[in-house]
C-alpha cells in the first residue's frame, strides 16, 4: 500500500476488525478443558498465559467461569484498527519502544530511535533516521538519507482527506522539534532549524527557521560537520 491515497487509508480503517489484544494470567484447575482456536495458551493444567482478543476472552472465560480462581488482564489498546507493523523483514535498525503501524514503509539502512511513531502510509526512505519521539503523520514521505530531528512532528493527512502529505526529499535535516505542516515540500539538500514551523515550501538546498519558517541562508553557508550524515550509525550487521 505505498504511496497510497487518504481514502484508501480511510477505507482500509474503516473496514478493519477492530480488535483489542490481551494477556491473561489465570489460575484454575483446567484438567480436561477445552481451549477454542481463538484463543493461544501456555501454560501448566493449573496456570496459563493466554493471548487473546478481549470478546473471545470473556466468551471463554463466562463459560469457564468455575473452574477460573484466579485472573490477571493486561492490555494496551482498545477497539484498535491498525496493527504495528511486522518488522521480522525489515532491513532496518528499530530501537525498543518505537510505534510503527502496519502499512508504513521502512527503507533499507533506516534508523528509528525510541520512542519515534510512523503512522500508516507514512514511508521512511533509505538510510533515514527518525530520532528519538519523532513523529511521521499518516503518508507523509521522507527521501533518503533524511534526519528528522528528536521530537519532531511531520503533520499527517488522513483526516481531512483533502490535503496533500508532507514530502521531505533526499539529504534534509530537520532540526530537533520542529514542525512541518500538511502539504509542505522541503526541497533536496535543506535544513529546517531546530524549533522551527514550517507552513510553506522549502526550496532546495535553503536553511529556514522561526515561526513560522523563513529562508535564512543556504545549506553551503553551513559548516559541513553540522550537516553531516553518519553512515556509520546506519550500519546493520555485515
């Protein structure tokens, strides 16, 4: 679903099976009870781990009601539309406690450091790093080798489906916590500063800054070590 519309995306949550994800502790004498497909337990005859959806749980566990003594229920989302993405095929370096949605994309040698959220449709491009509490809105497209600086917020657009994704094109840095709203295109090679709002284009190659953003000077003008990428930090395992 790359590079797919507001629509699709819309459509795609509206005809999701909302689901709401839980782990069960539970104790109980479970000799010669019988477990449905829905539900997937570990355990002793007398101590389980189950993984469940909540409505499956509770079918199961009215009618096991007597044999139950003991529960403990653990979950972190409710009526939940999107999965987090399968990483297990990602050629990418995600750190713990980063949020990725299925349906993003995640380009080859791209870093997303803790606590970064890549909505759907959002795509990271090669070699990116998505720093620490980083936010991708839903579609918005960053190019290769792109830095988006910790706490910064690229504005999604599903909703309204209206407006046009963000796009960052290749060799952008983008200072910590700046904003780049919806429908903004920062040119190949800028620099956004560090706090910086950003409500119009970028041209290639220009450094802006304030609020909102304004070109202040170009990349060239830049010392080279402040807009360095490090390769290195977006090396997997040989």
């Amino acid at each position: 679903m790359e590079n797919f519309t507001a629509e699709e995306i819309i459509q795609y949550i509206s005809n999701a099976h909302k689901v709401t994800p839980v782990k069960v502790y539970v104790n109980g004498n479970f000799e010669g009870v019988e477990f449905p497909d829905t539900l997937k337990v570990f355990g002793s005859e007398t101590s389980k781990t189950i993984f469940a959806d909540l409505a499956d749980w509770k079918a199961f566990e009215e009618y096991n009601k007597d044999v139950i003594t003991d529960i403990e229920v653990e979950m972190d989302r409710r009526n939940s539309a999107i999965p987090l993405k399968d990483l297990s095929e990602t050629n990418a370096r995600i750190e713990p406690g980063a949020f990725i949605r299925e349906n993003a994309v995640i380009e080859d040698g791209a870093v997303v450091m803790m606590g970064a959220t890549i909505n759907i449709g959002a795509i990271v491009g090669e070699g990116t790093m998505i720093d620490m509490n980083a936010s991708l809105g839903g579609r918005a497209v960053t190019g290769k080798n792109v830095h988006v600086g910790a706490g910064s917020v690229l504005a999604g657009v599903i909703e309204p489906p209206s407006a046009s994704p963000v796009v960052i094109e290749d060799d952008v840095l983008i200072g910590a916590n700046a904003v780049i709203l919806e429908g903004v295109r920062v040119g190949k090679g800028a620099i956004v500063a560090a706090g910086a709002i950003v409500t119009d284009d970028v041209p290639a190659g220009a450094v802006v800054a304030g609020t909102p953003a304004k070109v202040i000077k170009q990349s060239q003008d830049v010392d080279s070590s402040k807009r360095e990428i490090v390769s290195a930090l977006r090396k997997l395992n040989d």
